[in-house]
DNA sequence: TTATATTTAGAATATAATTCTATATATTTA
DNA sequence: TAAATATATAGAATTATATTCTAAATATAA
C-alpha cells in the first residue's frame, strides 16, 4: 500500500516528470534518499508504468482527431480477438478501447487532414470484416488536454 | 522546421523520458551534444510540450473509465463558454473534447466505483444547467492504451 | 570559389542520481 | 510496558548524467 506521501510523489510527477529528486524533496520537506527509494519503490511495484515526453499533436502535422464508435456484427471471443489484432496494426489508431454498451469499440484516430482520414476509413478500417457500423466524432478542439489522474 | 533526426528523437522520447542524451546518441549515431542541443530546441519551439510520469488507473484504485457524449441546450458563445468552465472543475474528468457531429462533448471520465460515478451523474454533471442528454459508455477493457503519436 | 552560418565532436564542468553508513522512527513481540 | 526488529530517514561519498565550452567539420549562401 502506498501512503500519503508516496500520493504526492506520484501527483507530482505525473505533472511534471522532470521534478529532481531534490525539488521534490524540497516540495515535501523530506531528503533525496527518501525520495529517492519512494520513486523507484513505485516504479517496481507498478504504480508509475512509465515516463514520456508528451509531444504537440499540430506541430507534428496531425491536425484531424477523431473518435469513432465502432459496432461488430459478430461477438464471439475469436472475433473480439481478431478485430482487436487488427485495429492495433494500424498507426493512426492511437488508443482503443472496448465498451460495454450501445457500441462495441471506441477507438481515437489521428491523421494529417480529412483525405487521410478518408482514406483510413475507407480502405484501412473497412478491410476489417465484422464490423456493422462506424460512426466518427471529430475534435473540434480539446478543453481539458489529458492532466493525468486524479490522486487523493 | 524539423528534419528526421528531430523526428527520430521524438519518437524515443514520447515512448521512454528516461532515455538518456549518451542513449539516444548511441541509437542515432550522434554525440551528446547535437542530442542535447537538438532536444532543447524541440521543446523551446514547442514540440515537446512537458515530461510525465504514466499512473497505473486500477493500482490508485480508479476501477472505472467512462466516456460520456454531452449535449448541450443551448450552443451561444456564453453558454459553451460557461459549460466548458464548470466541467474542467471537476476532478474526475480527466479530459474534454469539443465535438463536431451528432453530440457537443465527449469527456473521458474516472472513478473509484460505480457509486463514485452515479454520484458523479447525478450530482455534478447535473448541476450543470444546460445539459441536455448524457450518454455514458463504460470502459470494460483498454486495448490499445495510449502510445503517443505516429511520427514519420 | 570564398565567406558565413550551422552542426557536430570531444573535453571540461556542473548538476543530479545513486549508493552507503549511521541515526531515528515506527512496529512487533515477549 | 520494554526490548527487539524492521522500516524510514538524513547526510556524506560516489557515480552517472546533463550542460557548457572550444574547435573542427559540414552545409549554405554570396
């Protein structure tokens, strides 16, 4: 189990993983070393999966996000499976998600403009077999960027 | 603009922070000191737009992620503006899309349990005025999570 | 081609991470 | 309760990394 302490850590290293150990320290009035085997004590146990460096989706030329709810025709296991196999190959698909109600999937797409959009859908997504219906919602902006977890 | 040692770099870092300058180097075939250099200019010219530090949902006990489809009464400046200022508040929602199609909003919703969301429901989000239909969509796996940009 | 700017390598320095030892704090057990 | 054990911490020492500096190499412009 991780104490109050460790929350804060994990709080402010989910906003800004370039904190030293030193300012964390300095922030919880505790010394390096503490701080130190606390980090690595998460990392090990899981609860910090990873660090990255988050990067500016328009700078890189992905202007177009979309959501798009995804309905299969077909629910057995193998046909999850093979649809989830599938959807993973392509690089545009940058998260998705499998759903318990109206639809079946709901997968998040990035793409350089609306002819690369089009092209994914008409010829990537619809070389899948199985699925029913695709529906995409487009982004017309981001109110509240992804901040990381709510840790309290 | 950037060339494809930049775009080589940000594609190492958005999947590993932690990789070292002498690391990256190695894999590229450079010296610390265009890395260095290199990736000082990314972030000041905004590619890079912040480091963190990745939270396992479940280990901090947030078992449940919904999506919610939001739409809206009223769809006047003042109104959008005074319904994107309230939800941010809630901690919960950790992200908001403006949407353009057959909904106003997507947000992206965690939670302890299905007790903590309900009272998310009815208490929060009702309170907003102006909210005229919610449609929430339950997570029940996350088949591809969220791996950073394509970069080519 | 020559001149100028940009990028790079490699050494030197500064800063941060990591390890180590000893002390303090908390927890367990008799 | 008190002693014993385990856990967490501070502070110093070490190691590794980031950052700066200088000069050489490469690319770009005149």
């Amino acid at each position: 189990m991780i104490d109050s302490v460790d929350k804060s850590i994990l709080k402010l290293l989910q906003s800004d993983a370039k904190l030293t150990i030193k300012e964390i320290g300095n922030k919880l009035n505790l010394s390096a070393t503490p701080i130190f085997e606390r980090i690595k004590r998460l990392e090990r146990s899981g609860y910090i999966t990873s660090y990255k460096a988050l990067i500016d989706r328009k700078k890189v030329g992905l202007s177009l996000m979309v959501f798009c709810d995804i309905s299969l025709n077909q629910h057995h296991a193998s046909h999850i499976a093979k649809f989830e196999k599938d959807i993973q190959q392509f690089n545009e698909v940058i998260a998705c998600y499998h759903i318990g109600g109206s639809f079946d999937y709901l997968i998040k797409v990035v793409a350089k403009d609306m002819d690369e959009y089009q092209n994914f859908v008409s010829k990537k997504l619809a070389s899948i077999d199985n699925i029913r219906k695709v529906q995409s919602s487009f982004v017309m902006r981001e109110v509240k960027t992804p901040i990381g977890l709510p840790i309290n």
